[in-house]
C-alpha cells in the first residue's frame, strides 16, 4: 500500500503549505522507522521541501470542556485541579525530604565476648523512639577458622539507664528493652549469612529527659567482631509509621487503578513522597542506599532481552512463529490458547517468567494480528498461567528461590525435587481450574474461529505500526513540529478507519486496537459462526494460508541465523543456571546483556539509536521507581505488621486446629498481600516468621507445610492486579508499545476473580495434602 503524499492529506482535509523546517524531522522519522515507501512523489517532498500542516479542528478543547465545571463566574477545569493537587504533594514532600539531613557515615566497632561495647545517648536525649541501624562488616568472610558454637553465635543488645546513689553510680537495664540478633545458628560451621546483615532494632524510650541512656552491645563470640552502628531518633509520631505506608501505597493504587497520571510517573511521584515520609519520621536515607534498594538484576535482566527480543523483530521471526501456530490450532481461538497455555506452563517452571512473558509477547501480538484476534486475553490469558507456572519449581518465580534458599528451609531438606514433588501437582491442578474459568470468562473471545488477514490488511496494519511508531518519537517543540504530529494521528486515524478498527486515536498517536474482532450478539451467533468457519476451514486453508506464508516469511535469513543461535544459548543457559553456579558464575541479567552484546556485534548494528528504540525505558524507569517505594514501606514497617498480625492470630488458635488454620490463612493472607505489594518484600519479611513459629516448641508446626502454603499464595496472589507481578507489567509495557493498552481496571477485572478462585483451589489442596494425609 502506498502513501500517495500531498495527495492524501488534501484528501484528509488538511491544508498544506511550504516553508519552515518541520517536515525534515518527519522524512528523518519515517526513514529511521525503515518505512517501506514506495511513492517518489512523497520521498521527494519529505527530503526536498518541508511542509507545514493546518489542523482543521481541535479536538483537545471539545474534551477538555466535558470535564470542565461551572461555579458562578468560575470555570474549574478537572484537570488543573489533579495537577495543583499533586504538585502541593510533592511540594509538601520536598519540604520535609529538605528539612532533613542526610545520615552520617556509620561508626564501626569491635567487640567480643570479653570487650563489650558501650554507646552512650545524649544528656538531653528526647527522643520518644531510638532506632539502631546495625550492619556486620565482612559477614561472608566471618568465622575462618570454622569454630563450632553448640549454642550458636549471638549478638545481644540492650538499654541502660543510670543510677546515682550517693557517690555510686550503676546501670541497670530498661524493662523489655532487650533484643538478640542470631549471626549463627547453633552447631553451624559457616559465617554469618547474607540474611542476618542488617537489623533494625527499636526501643521505646519512657525516661525524662535528666535521665542518662546507654546501649550495651555484648557478644558471644570470643573472636572480635566488627559492628557498624548508626542510632536514629524519632518522635512519637513514628508510632504510626505503618499506617504512613499505606496511605502512600494506597495513594500510588489510586492514581494507577483512575489513571490519573501515567502509570511510570504514579510510581516515581509515590517512590518520592515515601522517601519524604521517611524523612519526616527522621530516617532520611542517603543517595547511596536508595540507589542500592533497586534491584539491578531485574533491570539488566529486561533490558537484555528487551534488545534482543528487538532484533530479532527485524528479522520476520515472529510473524513465522505466529503463522506456524496459527496453523496448529486450524483458526479456532481456544485451540490456539490451550497450545500455548500448556507451552507457558511448562516454560515458566523452568524458565524466569519474566523471560517467558518477554519472549512470548511479540509471538502472540503478531499471532493476533494474523488470525484478526483481539490479543488483549490472549495475553492476560498466557502471563496469568505463565504466574501459575512458576510456582511448579523451585525456580520458577523470584519469591521460591528465596524461600528455597533460607537456612531453615535448607536444613528441613526441602530442595529442588522435593519441592517439586509438593507444587507441581498444585500448579497443574490450579492451571486447569484457571484455563477453564478463563475459557468461560472469555467465552465470546475464544468461542468463535477467526478469519485469517488477507495479506492486504496485513500491509496495512504494517503500515499503521510505522506510522505510529513515527509519531511516537515526535516530541513537539515548537507549532510547527506540533502540526506535523497531529498530521501523523490523523492520517494514522485514516489508515485505521480503513482497516474497520472500531477504536479512536489517543492523542500520542497510538490506537487501542488495530484488529477488528467481529463481536456477536450473542453466544448462539457466536457458536453459529464459529461452526460455519469450520465448515469452510479447508476452502479457506487453500486461499489464505499460502497468500500469508508469503508474507509470512523470514526476510534477513542472515540476521535469523544469528538471533536464533544467541537465543537458543541463551535460553539454554537460562535453564541450566541453577544447576551450574558452581563452576559458572554467570546470573540470569549477566546472561541475557552478554547475550544482547554479542548478538549487536554479529549483527553489525550501525545505528544504535534504533536498537535502543526497541527497549520500553517507561517499563525500566518504573520498575526502579517500584522498587524504592516497595523498600521505604518495608522500612516503614508495613509488611512486617501484616507478618506479626499473621503470627498473633496462628498463635491463637487452639492446637488441634492450628495447622489447618496456618495454612489457609498463610495461602490467604499472602495471596492478597502480593498483590497489593511485591512478592519479592513480602516473602523476604514473612520467611524469618515462619521460621520463628516452626521452632515455637509450644506450636508444633512443621515448617514444610507452612513454607510452602507462604509459597503457593505468593504465587498466586500475582494474578490479582497488575502490580502483583513483574511479568504482568513487563506484558502490559510490550503490549502498550505494540497499540493494545492494558490498563490496571482492566486487568483487576478478570486478576481478581481468578485470585480468589485459585487462593479456594490452592486452600484446598493444602488442607489435603499436609492435614489430611500429613505429606
């Protein structure tokens, strides 16, 4: 199809004249975007003589007078509000992040057995809560003589207060102002681990203020020990620190789930008022440790397939992967989502899910786009039991591997086949209850057989990617770069309008939907349809399927050779990580960036800005901005409470009904906290309770049943909103830079009820697995 220049715009209604410098930047755009074209008279205008663009209309004014309210002679318009509302939020958070001072540099001690170490408070210390952020230096490298402690290796701390008696003075300890730290456990031959680093420990100060206050640090380590201590005061308010992270969590929610602002500035402006709510409390944490709060694994990790997955793209290898399929399953939707259901479940066991979810997404949008399929649950369909399916191993999802590597868990013997032997026959039985819900939920989606794209329609979806993407990279700074993008989106709208896309044009130039799915009236047309397409099916084969395996076809064989050799490594070593960390100490991120390097080099890339193009930096930025938040509500204390209130109510419980009760309200509780929260944080915190109620010799609980009833809720949890899980905002960021936006509503709408229906299954089988027959 071709564009036929002036031509076309005058047809669209847009009045075009010569001058100014604008069309430049567009005939650089669609040449950078490799646009296939192929009518001289629009490449000669673009590269000769620029063109300014006239709008006929405006629409942006007709919107904005729909939210738009009348007060007397005042007109408020919704939107002005929203943003002076945010602004005095954030004006109100740098007040109190400025007013604060970062921390300085920690103190290092020594101590041991025989050496205490004392650190007195301030004379005038008023301060109704005293914090001690404690560190242990060189952990890894502690204990090189490999010393047994029967009784393990502790670190006691405690505060005094002082007592004058006449010329004598003593100190005594404060009531319940006592806390052990375990560096070791007991008859333990390794130092101290990575888990037991850092401490947070809080004392409550009921003393006025002429009373002198110590801390008493002893040890029973009779090797000197290196301590880095950093005591921080807090007013009374810190009491209601945790109700301070959920209201800054709750107000990210909102934001995301009305889609008042853009879901990666939700995410820094929430990351941002949560550093600012730490400061307050006075605990302002310095550049340095919210740069180390970010998980930099995860990032790399998306940012090197995100390249190679972008590459690859160039070659046709999606489009014959999508065709392939689309043979399979002979048109019938269902048939194609239970093909690759059962590919996702088995991958994502093995395979990070998050890989998963990056390799799938561009196979089934071009798959959709092929089979004229509204890809939007498809995806939530595949990335739902691509979450199921990481809980099958023991490392599917990020939250089993910490599960599976705590001592405790180690101890118990629960390793990889073992854990295996518990979850998979869950994470089969979840996954069939998940596609059959989903197969009803969807039942006008998938109940019908589609027709395939000719190979017209298919040019010109092509065309409406490049045109977008164009207008995408267009970042008006002047009225004249203004008017050649509103030109963009309107010829955009055109093209869609010839394709029958019932979806209107946003205003950055992307489109809801490129497919038309013909939608029935009701399920008996639908079946109707579907029964008369498959009565056509062979006719149809003989005069579609080979008109798109010509359009189908791998384009660069040159360039598919080399992604399918680094992808195959790549995944191959993606699956065999965990099995050779020993000898090769290459981490999943460390993979996929050489891998993305190697496949740059082979290719010969010589314009990098087009590779970078293909990497969803708003994903990436997100992410970072998820990570800060989630970590200063965790120092807020808020996951913390949600693990004690769980401990106080198992611990109620009368003991014949207190293993049940464990391990529902473990699926429960963690299933709805992961979705409102990381799973990465949550388990982090829930582990060491689990642990504590397991060795509880007043319990009895077996901490195998616990571990992973905490694990299969994690799991599950993930599919109830769209933050629940990375892989679920990994697949609505491609699915956004593809034209099919997944909005957090939208997503919630069906994540929900397959939670809950998943979290009853899930209760189910572990009442009878660890009640019932005690396994």
């Amino acid at each position: 199809m071709s564009f036929d220049g002036p031509r076309k715009i005058e047809e669209m209604g847009i009045e075009a004249s010569y001058g100014s410098t604008s069309t430049r930047l567009l005939g650089a755009s669609t040449r950078r975007q490799g646009a296939g074209l192929d009518d001289p008279e629009f490449a000669a205008a673009a590269e000769s003589t620029p063109l300014i663009i006239r709008p006929g209309g405006h629409e942006t004014e007709e919107d904005e007078e729909k939210y738009t309210i009348t007060l007397g002679r005042v007109r408020i318009s919704l939107r002005d509000v929203k943003i002076v509302i945010i602004f005095c939020t954030l004006l109100i958070g740098v007040v109190a992040f400025a007013l604060q001072v970062e921390p300085e540099v920690d103190n290092t001690f020594a101590l041991s057995g025989d050496y205490p170490l004392f650190i007195p408070l301030a004379e005038d210390y008023q301060a109704s809560y005293i914090a001690i952020d404690m560190s242990i230096p060189m952990a890894s490298t502690y204990n090189p003589r490999k010393v047994v402690h029967p009784d393990g290796l502790n670190l006691y701390v405690r505060l005094e207060y002082k007592v004058t008696i006449g010329d004598e003075s003593t100190w005594l300890p404060v009531p319940d102002q006592y806390t052990t730290v375990i560096l070791q456990e007991a008859n333990s031959t390794h130092g101290v681990s990575e888990e037991d680093i850092e401490v947070d420990i809080l004392y409550v100060n009921t003393f006025p203020a002429e009373v002198v206050l110590r801390l008493n640090f002893t040890t029973s380590s009779l090797d000197p020990i290196a301590i880095k201590v950093q005591i921080l005061e807090h007013g009374s308010i810190y009491r209601y620190k945790e109700l301070f992270g959920a209201l800054v969590l709750g107000g990210m929610y909102i934001l995301i789930i009305f889609e008042i602002i853009d879901r990666t500035v939700s995410a820094i402006v929430g990351s941002f008022i949560a550093l600012a709510v730490l400061s307050a409390l006075g605990d302002r944490p310095s550049l340095e440790l919210i740069v180390s709060w970010i998980e930099y694994n995860t990032l790399a990790l998306l940012f090197g397939m995100m390249i190679i997955v972008g590459v690859s793209s160039n070659t046709g290898l999606f489009e014959w992967i999508a065709h392939k399929a689309y043979e399979m399953s002979k048109g019938n939707i269902w048939r194609l989502v239970l093909i690759l259901s059962i590919f996702t479940g088995v991958v994502s066991g093995v395979l990070d899910s998050v890989t998963s979810v990056l390799l799938l997404t561009p196979v089934i949008v071009r798959l959709c786009k092929v089979g004229n399929i509204d890809p939007i649950p498809v995806l939530i369909t595949i990335v739902m039991i691509c979450n199921i399916g990481g809980i099958a191993t023991a490392v599917g999802d990020p939250h089993m591997i910490i599960i599976v590597n705590n001592k405790a868990i180690i101890k118990d013997g629960l390793d990889f086949a073992t854990v295996f032997f518990y979850m998979a026959p869950a994470a089969v039985i979840i996954l069939t209850t998940t596609l059959f819900f989903l197969k009803w939920w969807y039942r006008r989606e998938f109940g019908i057989v589609t027709k395939l794209s000719t190979p017209m329609e298919l040019h010109l979806r092509k065309e409406i990617d490049i045109w977008r993407e164009t207008a995408k990279c267009l970042n008006p700074s002047s009225p004249e770069e203004r008017q050649v993008k509103e030109m963009l989106q309107m010829y955009i709208a055109k093209l869609q309008a010839e394709a029958h896309s019932p979806s209107a044009l946003s205003s950055d130039g992307s489109s809801q939907s490129l497919v038309h799915v013909a939608q029935p009236s009701s399920l008996s047309s639908a079946a109707q349809d579907s029964r008369a397409l498959e009565d056509n099916a062979p006719a149809f084969a003989l005069e579609g399927l080979e008109a798109l395996r010509k359009e189908c076809q791998i384009h660069d064989r040159r360039l598919f050779i080399m992604c399918i050799s680094v992808l195959s490594v790549v995944v191959f070593l993606f699956f065999i990580e965990n099995f050779i960390d020993k000898w090769i100490h290459l981490p999943l991120a460390w993979v996929a960036l050489l891998g993305a390097i190697v496949l740059m080099v082979l290719a010969d890339i010589k314009d990098i800005g087009a590779v970078l193009h293909k990497v969803e930096w708003g994903t990436l930025i997100f992410f970072g901005a998820l990570f800060v938040l989630i970590e200063s509500v965790d120092r807020l204390g808020l996951v913390n409470l949600v693990g004690n209130k769980i401990a106080e109510i198992i611990a109620g419980v009368s003991e014949e009904s207190r293993l049940p009760v464990a391990c529902v309200l473990l699926v429960w509780f963690s299933s709805i906290a992961s979705a409102i929260i990381d799973s990465i944080p949550y388990t982090t915190a829930m582990m060491p309770i689990v642990v504590r109620l397991s060795q509880d010799p007043t319990l009895h609980l077996p901490l195998r049943a616990m571990a992973l009833s905490l694990a299969l809720g994690t799991g599950l949890g993930s599919n109830g909103t769209l933050l629940g899980a990375t892989a679920n905002l990994v697949m609505a960021g491609l699915a956004e830079q593809y034209g099919f936006p997944i909005g957090f509503v939208k997503f919630c709408k069906v994540g929900l009820p397959v939670m809950f229906l998943t979290s009853i299954v899930g209760s189910i089988y572990v009442l009878v697995v660890f009640c019932l027959f005690k396994l």
